[in-house]
C-alpha cells in the first residue's frame, strides 16, 4: 500500500474540498504518517474519511476533524499548546508539527506509553507527556497558547479557560454524551470571546470537569 500517495489523496478530497484552507495545517496532514498511529490490522483504513478504535474503547478521530480543530488553534511556531486526550497520539504529532512545545495529557496509561513510542521513534522531542485528569489542565505548565480538547465535555471547564494566555484560544467539543458543538473561546484580557463551529461527535471526557460516570 502507498501510504504517502493515500495521504496527499485524503489532504486533498477530505480536507481542502471541505474548506481546510491554513497552508502550516495542511503541510502538517501531508507529512505525518498516520498510519503508524493506527494499530496493524486497520492500517489499511489510515486514510479513510472517518475515526478509528485505537483500544481502551478510545478512536483516533477522523482526519477532517483533526484538521478543522488544529486550524481552530491558529498556532504559530512559538506557541505553547495543551492536549486533552492524547489518545494515539496523531493529534499530537500535528500540534508537534505546528508549535514550540506541545503538552499532552491522557487518562489511560496504556495510550500513553504508545503514543511516547510512537512519537519518540518519529523523532518528536518537542512533547511532554502526562498519565492523569486532563480537565483539570496543566496548572504548572500554564499559561498556554492554545489548548485542545480532543473528547466531548458537558460544557467548558473555566479551569482551562484560566490557563490561556491573552489572546489564547480553547477549541473544545461540548454538549451531550452523544453529540456535541465545536467551540473555541478566545482569552482577549479578562473576557472571553467564544465562537460556535459545526455538530460533532467524540468520546466522552470523563474526569473532575467532565462526565463524572463512564
Ligand atoms: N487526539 C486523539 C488522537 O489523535 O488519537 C484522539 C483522542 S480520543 C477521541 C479522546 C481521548 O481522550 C481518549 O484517548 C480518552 O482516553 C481521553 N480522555 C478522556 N477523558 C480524559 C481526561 N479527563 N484526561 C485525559 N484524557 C482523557
């Protein structure tokens, strides 16, 4: 299988035809290997048009979305950006491939340790790993640039939006445990300027400020 020439074809039919438009985004899409995030017996599907099980009953999402929520983030190349669910670790390699330093926390430590890997033996050295609660944020770490939240949430822990720099931006799905809106809320000062993107849908993001119960 030609996995470079999958790859150009999904950056061209799923996400320039639908509207991703950022040149760093779409050179990001380009170039990491998703496939490799993929456990063997998918690999075939990397480049579909939809999410994907990664184990843990965890997907690696779909790369539209991927793609429409690291544009949201309109990362430069000194910023600082927080991950919410590294789950395995694809998103990961996008921010890595965008900013300065990528912080990334997930609940399951068997992710994790396979996102590191990965990632390691792609020859990120930019990311910074964390097993634990990532509706809490970063507090050490903060404040950040852009924070990312890659499962859905009842609605948006003020923990993360205290940890934006000025002119930070969230991107976050909130709603129900089925469906959900994109939003991205942007720190201008002391306000908070938020913006309503499409429906969607991602695994739920369970912790202190998100669903309390699986
Ligand atoms: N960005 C990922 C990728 O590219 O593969 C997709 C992540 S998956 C849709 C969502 C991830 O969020 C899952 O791996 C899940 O375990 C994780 N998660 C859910 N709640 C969490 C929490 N409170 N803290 C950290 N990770 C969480």
């Amino acid at each position: 299988m030609d996995f470079e020439t999958e790859r150009y074809r999904m950056v061209d039919t799923q996400l320039k035809k639908r509207g991703i438009s950022d040149f760093r985004v779409l050179e990001a899409m380009r170039k990491v290997p998703r496939h490799r995030f993929i456990p063997p017996e998918l690999r075939s599907s990397a480049y579909e048009d939809r999410p994907l099980s990664i184990g843990e009953e965890q997907t690696i999402s779909q790369p539209y979305m991927v793609a429409l929520m690291t544009e949201c983030l309109r990362l430069d190349s000194e910023d600082a950006v927080l991950e919410v669910g590294t789950g395995s670790g694809y998103q990961t390699a996008i921010l890595a491939e965008l900013a300065e330093k990528v912080y990334t926390i997930e609940i399951h430590e068997s992710l994790s340790e396979k996102a590191r890997e990965i990632l390691t033996d792609l020859g990120y050295t930019n990311v910074a790993f964390r097993v634990g609660d990532g509706s809490k944020g970063w507090e050490e770490e903060s404040p950040f640039n852009g924070i990312i939240v890659t499962a859905g949430s009842p609605d948006i822990p003020s923990i993360l939006e205290s940890q934006l720099s000025d002119g930070g931006r969230l991107v976050i799905p909130v709603g129900s445990r089925f469906v959900q809106t994109l939003f991205t809320i942007t720190r201008v000062g002391k306000s908070l300027q938020k913006r309503e993107f499409t429906s969607c849908v991602f695994v739920p993001l369970v912790g202190e400020y998100g669903w309390r119960e699986i």
